[in-house]
C-alpha cells in the first residue's frame, strides 16, 4: 500500500519528484575552483538545460553553447498549433534566458573536433577550446529509406516534426483539405523523437475533423507493431473518434517504402494510397555531427556512461537528449532535460575531481487526446548493472484535470530548458 501510494504521489508531480530525488541523492554540488570552459553544442530542450544548469551549479563556469538558430519551436504543444488550439508564437522560444544566465551564445555550426586538444572549429573558421564538451544534436531524418522523400517532397508531405515552418505548412494543408479527403500519417520503423506525438496528432487531427470535415478521416500508416500508451489511445479513439482514425500496422501494410509527392500517393506492401494531405515523418538517427565525429555507434545513436553521460567511444564528450542511448529512458523533452541536470552535475564534479553522483532520471509525457482531455505518463529511472532500467509506473487515464497539468508541465519544462 505505501508503494501505490508514493508512486501516485510521484506520478502525480514527476517533476518536483525529479528535483527533490537529485538532491537526495546527489548532497551538496561540488564548485570548481578554476574558471574551466564548458561548451555545449545544440540549443534544444537537452542543450540548452545543460547549459543554464551548468550556469547554476556553478556560477564560475564559462559556458558556451553553440547553436546555429536564435529561435526554438518546442515539439511539445506543436499537435495544437497544427489543430489550431494554439498560435504557433506561443511554442516558439528565444536564447534570452541563456544570456541572462550568462551563457556565452555563439550562432554557428560546429564543423570539426578536436577531441585530443579538446577544440572545437567553428563552420565560419573559429576555434573555441573546452575543459569538457557537451553535445546534444538532436535528430536527423534518414529521407533515404524512403523513396521519392527529399526537401523537395517535405514541402509538398511536411513532416512537421523539427521546425515551426513545417508545423505551418502542415496546419495550412489540413485546412485546406476538402470535407471527405483523407489525412495519412506515415510513422516510421525504429526509433525516434517523441514516440507518442504521431498518435497524439491523429487524435487531435481527428477532433478537427468531426468539427469541421466530418466526412473525412485519418490514416496512420505505422511500420511499428504496437506504439506507446496503445491501449490508452485506442480506447480514446474508440470512445470520441469511431469510424475516424484508422490504424494500420505493418503486417496490413503500414510500413510507408515509397512516396510520389506529386499525386501525393503512399506505396506500401498494400500497394498505393492516394491521399489528399500526407503527413510522412521519416526514419530518424542523431544529428550528423554525431556520426561526423566519432560519436555514433554501428545501430546508428549514441552509447553513453549512464552515470555521466560521458561518450563510450570518445572520452570527454558527453552526450545528451534524442541522440544518445539512455537505456529505458525515451527520445523526449522532458527526458532530455533530466538528462541535462544529471549531465551538469556530472560535469561539475568531475572538473572538481569528484565521482559523478548517483542519477536518478524521470521523464514525463502528457499526450492529449481531444481539446481538454489529456493521456497523462510519467517514467523513474534507476542504475541497474550499468544500465538506465525503469522503475513501476502507473499510466493515467484521460480526463480534463490531466490536460490543466499538461499546460503547467509545459511552462516548467520551458522555464527549467530555456530560461523564465
């Protein structure tokens, strides 16, 4: 009985759970007593939560976080731009926190590392030396396995998955499909970024839908056999959406080999689907500079020390977010930015000449099945035999309190990534 009722408790408010069982296990953060220089390369939820909990761990710290883009469209919340429940300003986000927390911001790219030096070059030619580097960069869309999908074909297919731009155009082409067009989401095989988020779109898309274009429905073309929170989901679909969401695994032919944007036509093993707006989220691995730089293993990701994050195959650079291997732990925001905190500390105790501290992770995601109802799970994770395993969770049904803590979630995970 005390077990349910601390896990309900825990997943009642991961994130102060989160707070609290760090500093618990971790004591008091070690200071570092020479100015050492961190950098960080990439600026989403993981990357730039490192940077400003390096910041405040350790106010001595030089920082640096490289990052080519001023502006942020999060993942979490994009669903409701594209259904029109939000304006996409309201999910786009700024690099003014980091600089108030005196981050050192530097718009680039990283084109080369020095791991033995322990520099970094800059795409415009500039170098900038570190005591320990960070990586967090992000996803890459593998456009190859998927033939006929280019840039082009994302202009025409939006995948809608990394930038406000896409989120736009797909929000456009929804509203301009005819009342009895049929909208395709095309999930792909393995893994990637925000694992629930197709199935979350196809609910809202679908609660569009029946408001505007009843006679219309939504195909989920999926080359996985099963999908997170499915049962959850279903019994969702089937009480509010019957008849408008269809999915479709891989041994009916959901698994998406080939597109032709110009008919807008999906092939699978079932043969071809013409649709009137195509949703195709491609395969995905670790942002190029991964593999670029020695980072990446054969399967494509990241391996990482659990324990700090640290790569497995180039000491001194640490990993963090949707490209590394985090054993049970997800490819999502908010894991990405406990991944940070633990990473941070990890940093600071190691430039003190401290063991890394004891992780203790958690992740939590909120998936909204109709406008006020919200799918509601949340993750701890725990070092087990070197490896990140995942402690008992208790999933949550959908209801209307679940969606008011999903907004205030996403205010804290903002606020924890990128400053208030």
């Amino acid at each position: 009985m005390r077990r349910r009722l601390f896990l309900q408790r825990a997943m009642a408010s991961p994130w102060a759970l989160m707070g609290m069982a760090t500093q618990a296990s971790t004591g008091p953060p070690a200071r570092v007593s020479v100015r050492a220089r961190v950098v960080v390369v990439g600026g989403g939820f993981a990357g730039s939560a490192c940077a400003l909990m390096l910041r405040q761990i350790d106010p001595a710290l030089l920082v640096s976080m490289i990052d080519p883009n001023e502006d942020y469209a999060t993942g979490p919340m994009s669903n409701q731009v594209i259904v029109g429940e939000r304006r996409l300003a309201s999910i786009m986000l700024t690099r003014a926190g980091a600089r108030r927390a005196g981050v050192q911001m530097v718009r680039d790219r990283v084109s080369a590392i020095d791991a033995e030096r322990r520099v970094v070059t800059l795409g415009r030619g500039g170098k900038l030396r570190y005591d320990r580097l960070v990586l967090a960069p992000g996803i890459r869309f593998l456009t190859e396995r998927v033939e006929g999908y280019d840039a082009g074909a994302a202009l025409r297919m939006p995948h809608g998955w990394t930038n406000g731009a896409q989120v736009q155009l797909l929000a456009r082409q929804l509203r301009a499909m005819r009342n009895g067009g049929v909208l395709a989401i095309s999930v792909p095989a393995g893994l990637f970024r925000c694992p629930p988020g197709p199935y979350e779109r196809a609910s809202l898309i679908a609660h569009f839908l029946q408001r505007h274009k009843p006679r219309s429905k939504v195909l989920i073309f999926d080359a996985n056999n099963q999908f997170p929170k499915q049962a959850l989901f279903t019994a969702a679909w089937e009480e509010l959406y019957a008849g408008l969401i269809e999915w479709i695994p891989p041994g009916q032919g959901g698994a998406i080999s080939r597109v032709d944007p110009s008919t807008l036509t999906l092939f699978s093993s079932s043969g071809a689907h013409a649709v009137a707006v195509a949703n195709v989220i491609p395969p995905q691995a670790p942002g190029q500079l991964a593999p670029d730089t020695g980072l990446a293993s054969d399967h494509g990701w990241c391996p990482i020390e659990p324990l700090s994050f640290e790569s497995t195959l180039r000491p001194g650079i640490h990993v963090i977010g949707d490209a590394c291997i985090a054993g049970a732990m997800p490819k999502a925001g908010s894991a990405a930015v406990s991944q940070a905190e633990q990473c941070a500390r990890a940093i600071v105790a190691l430039l003190a000449g401290r063991e890394a501290p004891t992780p203790r992770l958690t992740s939590v995601c909120y998936s909204a099945v109709a406008p006020g109802k919200t799918l509601h799970i949340g993750g701890q994770y725990q070092l087990l035999g070197g490896a990140i395993v995942s402690l008992p969770t208790m999933p949550y049904t959908f209801d209307a309190q679940q969606a008011i803590e999903a907004r205030a979630w996403y205010r804290r995970i903002r606020t924890a990534a990128f400053g208030g």
